[in-house]
C-alpha cells in the first residue's frame, strides 16, 4: 500500500489532524459542548440513557453521528474521484460526472414534487431510496447508452460524453420539477441539490459507513490494474487487464460509494475533483497510495467544510455544498496554473 516512509508519514498526519478536526466538530456548533458532557454522555449512553442532561443527549443523538457520518461521506466522495480519474485518465473528472449525482438530485426532486401528490409513506428511508434509485437509473442509462453496436463494447470517451449529455438531462429535469414545485417543495429540493448533513442519524451512519469500507477495500483491489491503465488501454490488455472487466467494476464501485452517500447528505461537489489532485502533489500518481490517503484526506476537508458550515453564521447553518464550492474553486484554478502534477 505505501512504498517510503513519505507516505507512510503523510498518511499518520492526516489521520492525525482529522481526529483532531473531528474532536472541533463535535464540541463546536450551535450549542457548544465541553469534553465533560462528551465523557458522561458516553458514560450515560452505556448505562441509562433514558435520563440525559440536554447536552449530553446533543452530543450522542445529533453531533457524533453527524461528525461520523461526515467521514464516510468524505471518504467515499474522494475515493469516488480518484477512482473515475483513474479510470478515465482525466484529471477533471469528478465522481458524478457520469450521471450519479444528477439521477440522484433528480430522484431526490421527484420526491420532493410528487410526495404530498400520492400517498407514499414517508419515513426516514424514503427520501435516500429515492434519491439512490435515480442516482443508479441515470447511471444505467448512460453504461447502456455509451455501448457501440460492434461487440457491445464502450470506449472511455464514449462513456464520459454520455455521462456529460445524461447529466445535463437530469439536471434539466431537476430544474423543471424546481419550477412547477410549490414555495416549500422549491426551497427544498434547493437546500437538497446544496448538500446537508442535519439529517444525520446512527442508521444512516451504519449504512453509509458499511458501504464505504467495503467498496473502499474493493477498490483498493484493483489499484495495480488501474495503475497498468494509466498507460494505456491496449497497453494495460498487453499486461492482463481485463479492459471490459476492470471499467464495470470499477464503475459499480463508484456508483454504489456515490449513490449512497448522496442519498443521505445531497450533491457535494469539489471534494472528489480537488482530493485526488492534492495527493498528486504530493507524491505522485500511484493509486496504491491514492486511495487510501484519499479516504483520509477527503474526511478531513468534508469534516472542515461542515465545522465552517456550522459556525460562519451560528446558530444558523450554511449548506455544506455553498462551503466546499466556495473554497474548491480557487483551489482548483491554482492547481490548474500547475502543470507538473498531471498524469
């Protein structure tokens, strides 16, 4: 996984610093928390539970799994970027751009706009189902329009002109159903599209924390395949890669890890673009090394990004996609300025 002690140092350092950011995030917020009420209510949870102090039942019911939830989510948006640049050898590729993050805004609208029409029994799950099953639909139409009709084979570029076409499909659908949507549906589906973490619970902490560290394990199976791709597609087959084989998995991979964390948190952007690019910087293009420090990495700069939504405008809260946006565009346009980093 890490070949010099470069790595293995930038990888305790991070990891270090996100515990150190994690600790801010769980004590900072619109009520602050002290590390007494933390330690009792880690005590109390474990004992009687029933019988909190305020603070105490904040701290386990709202910020630990938000703060949790904000790892995974992190994690998943990094590796899902590092994964499709890899894979499509573009560095400005980001994780929804192959119809992911718009299917799942859209089965997200769709719900938004439709829900108080029929009589669905909304709970907690509906509006995630809703949004994962448009994030797989437009993923799906996208693998299946970017087929050629000669052995029912896709090219890469085939693949990401199709995800740029499904997305703009999507997003105009999104847009059509802001616009025949009444005044709470609209503001919705805009603080939606922005990305939140309020609704974080310790359900969607398990579901979304499961489907990271597997898929995240998974992928690191398939860096040394994806590091031969780099050079090639008929080169990499030269080696035995499985071209056909490696883009399937890798694309379901990407799909499952981008699907479920945006079901719960709603589009994010900038993390999965900026993540991969900074680690180049750093020490290379190796996916070996990517990958895992782009768990790391991606946590910490989601879990700033929601520290700073939280307190900018305490005790209110920015949505977390205003931050990351606002902070990845200059980012990216002097990353752009360098040339040295690219594959």
């Amino acid at each position: 996984m890490f070949q010099n002690k470069k790595q293995y140092s930038l990888f305790f350092i991070l990891l270090l610093v996100l515990g150190i950011v994690t600790v801010l995030s769980m004590i900072y917020g619109a009520v602050n928390i002290s590390i007494d009420d933390i330690v009792n209510s880690i005590k109390h949870s474990l004992r009687d539970s029933d019988n909190m102090p305020l603070n105490e039942r904040i701290f386990i019911d709202i910020r630990l799994p938000r703060s949790v939830l904000c790892i995974f989510v992190g994690a998943s948006l990094a590796v899902g970027g590092t994964l499709m640049q890899a894979l499509f050898r573009n560095p400005i590729i980001e994780p929804g751009l192959i119809g992911t993050s718009s299917g799942a805004a859209f089965g997200a609208s769709l719900y938004f706009v439709l829900g108080s029409t029929f009589s669905f029994n909304a709970n907690e799950w509906t509006l995630p189902f809703a949004a994962c099953l448009g994030a797989i639909l437009s993923t799906f139409l996208v693998f299946i329009l970017s087929q050629s009709n000669q052995n029912n084979k896709s090219s890469i570029t085939k693949l990401l002109l199709t995800g740029i076409a499904i997305n703009a499909l999507f997003l105009s659908a999104v847009g059509f159903l802001s616009y025949i949507a009444r005044d709470p549906q609209a503001r919705s589906i805009t603080f939606w599209n922005l990305g939140t973490l309020s609704g974080a619970n310790w359900n969607s902490c398990i579901i979304v924390g499961v489907v990271s560290i597997c898929c995240i394990s998974i992928a690191l199976t398939y860096s040394k395949q994806l590091n031969a791709l780099m050079i090639g597609e008929e080169e990499a087959s030269f080696l035995g890669v499985n071209i056909k084989q490696l883009k399937i998995k890798i694309l379901l991979v990407n799909v499952v890890l981008i699907a479920v964390s945006t079901s719960f948190v709603g589009v994010i952007s900038f993390v999965g673009l900026i993540v991969p690019h900074l680690l180049r910087m750093i020490n290379g293009s190796d996916n070996r090394f990517l990958i895992i420090n782009s768990a790391v990495l991606g946590a910490l700069i989601l879990s700033i990004a929601d520290l700073l939504s939280r307190l900018l405008i305490a005790p209110a809260e920015l949505p977390i996609g205003i931050i990351t946006s606002v902070v990845g565009v200059p980012v990216f346009i002097v990353l752009l300025s360098k040339k040295n980093y690219f594959f």
